[in-house]
C-alpha cells in the first residue's frame, strides 16, 4: 500500500442517538506518522469521532477509512493494526493486569504472548501489580494497564481519548514520551483527544477543535496561536468556547 495513503480519513461523518447529533458533519485527514490532537469542550463529540474510526459506533452517514481501508466494509482487514484507549472502556476488573494483556495479546494473535505481556510490564512499570485485580487498581494504574492493552500490538494507527487523564505530573510527562517514542520508532499514527492543553503543544503537530459535533479549526498549535492572537494553546482553547457562548446567545435570541 502506498505511504501516501492516510492513516485516517473522515469524510461527512454523522452521528446521530436518539435524536440527538453527537457529531454532525466532520471531515478531515491524519497523515502517516502525525500526532494529532482531538480538542474541544465536553460533549463536543470527540469520543464518538474515535469510537467511530475505531468502528466501535456505526455512522448515521458519512465514510472513515484507515490505512485505506473502508471501516464500515472492511473493518476486520484492519482492525489489527490498529488499537485504542480509552478512560471510559473498563478491562475486566476481577481479571490481573497479567491475564488482561494476555487476553489482547492473544486476541492480537501475537507469536510469544507471554514474552509481550513481560516487555510491556516493564516498559509501562507494571510489575509491581501484574498479578492484582485490575478492578482495584488506583486510576493511575488502570491507565497505565489501558495503555499496555492499547500497545500492546505495536499499532501503526493509535487512538488515544484522554491518555493522561487522572495521572499525576511526572506519570503524565512519562507516558506522553512513551506515546511520542510510539511515533517516532514505529511511524505510527496517532490521534489523541485531551483537555490538557500543555500535553497538546508538546505532543501534536496539529489540532481540531470540534464544537457541537463540528469542526471549527484545523491547524498546527503555532498556527493557531497566532491565528488569535495568543500565547497558549489554553488561551486559544478558551477563545474557542467562548465563541460558542456567543454563538449560543446569539441563536438563541439573547
Ligand atoms: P467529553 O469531553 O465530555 O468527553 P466529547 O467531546 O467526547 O465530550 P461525546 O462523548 O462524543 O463528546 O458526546 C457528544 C454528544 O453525544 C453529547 O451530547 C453526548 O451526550 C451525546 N452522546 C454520546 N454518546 C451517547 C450515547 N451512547 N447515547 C446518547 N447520546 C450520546
């Protein structure tokens, strides 16, 4: 296949549950090898977009394709080279970190599960905890299993919602050199939803910014920055939602 595929392309996608549109309408490209962020203030539709690429939330309309291959038709082509993480899928808490890698490492159909469950623990510093319920671990420890689970088929396509949420500082910066480490050694893809506007500057060579299930900005953070006039990405953030709140006003007849 040819590099100049992307990893993901969304085009027109819409999501729709229940009446209510999560996601109304996004198109837009990763290139291979980019790190991209997701942005946008709660509910506004950034967990649907990657559980749609993921294929794990079936379009109202709209197409997603990874690594050319189209989701909706063709998911199980490619589902395994790709992964995902997220705060809001629960592992099996009553089993170990062990037997949950091993689960996926084998689910992967990987050569020596055993050996990749053994690599991961150490690299992620699971050790300590490989053989507890995952269900009793601290927040910051179920992520790092999350993590694990989500690397744990070296994927050329990651998708990451929230990776350092609930993670103290020196975790967080440690597991956003592994996420960056992800990119550079494998050339993988990543897109990464966040509220942690710091881990965006650090991490992405480009953000969206998503409101009401649309996108209203997609451009490097120093584009952007520059684009409001501001020094941070936080700023930048705010502006954003703020334009909402007008916009919001303004519809609204206020
Ligand atoms: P957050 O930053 O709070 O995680 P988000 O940008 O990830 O938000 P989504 O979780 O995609 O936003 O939600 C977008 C909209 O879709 C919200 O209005 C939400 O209430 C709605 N929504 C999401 N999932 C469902 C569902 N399973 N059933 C009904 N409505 C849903």
């Amino acid at each position: 296949m040819s590099a100049d595929v992307p990893a993901i392309e969304v085009e027109r996608l819409v999501k729709t549950y229940n009446g209510t549109t999560a996601v109304d309408g996004v198109s837009f490209r990763i290139p291979r090898g980019a790190i991209v962020g997701l942005l946008g203030g709660n509910g506004a539709g950034k967990t649907t977009t990657i559980s749609a690429i993921m294929g794990l939330v079936v379009p109202t309309s709209g197409e997603v394709r990874v690594l050319g291959t189209d989701m909706r038709r063709d998911r199980h082509r490619i589902l395994h080279r790709m992964n995902f993480e997220s705060p809001y899928v629960d592992l099996p808490g009553r089993l170990t970190v062990r037997q949950n890698i091993l689960t996926f490492a084998r689910l992967y159909g990987l050569p020596d599960p055993k050996a990749r469950v053994r690599e991961l623990a150490e690299e992620l510093d699971l050790t300590d905890f490989l053989d507890r319920a995952t269900g009793k671990l601290s927040a910051g420890q179920k992520t790092r299993v999350a993590l694990a689970k989500a690397l744990v088929n070296d994927p050329d396509v990651l998708l990451l919602d929230e990776p350092t949420a609930s993670l103290d500082p020196d975790t967080a910066s440690w597991i956003r050199d592994r996420i960056a480490r992800h990119r550079d050694e494998k050339g993988a893809s990543i897109l990464l939803a966040s509220h942690n506007m710091r881990e965006v500057e650090r991490l992405c060579d480009r953000v969206i910014f998503m409101r009401r299930g649309t996108v209203v900005a997609d451009a490097p953070p120093a584009e952007l920055l520059e684009r409001y006039g501001r020094d941070t990405m936080e700023d930048v953030f705010i502006d954003v939602a703020r334009g909402q709140a007008v916009m919001a006003a303004l519809e609204s007849g206020l």
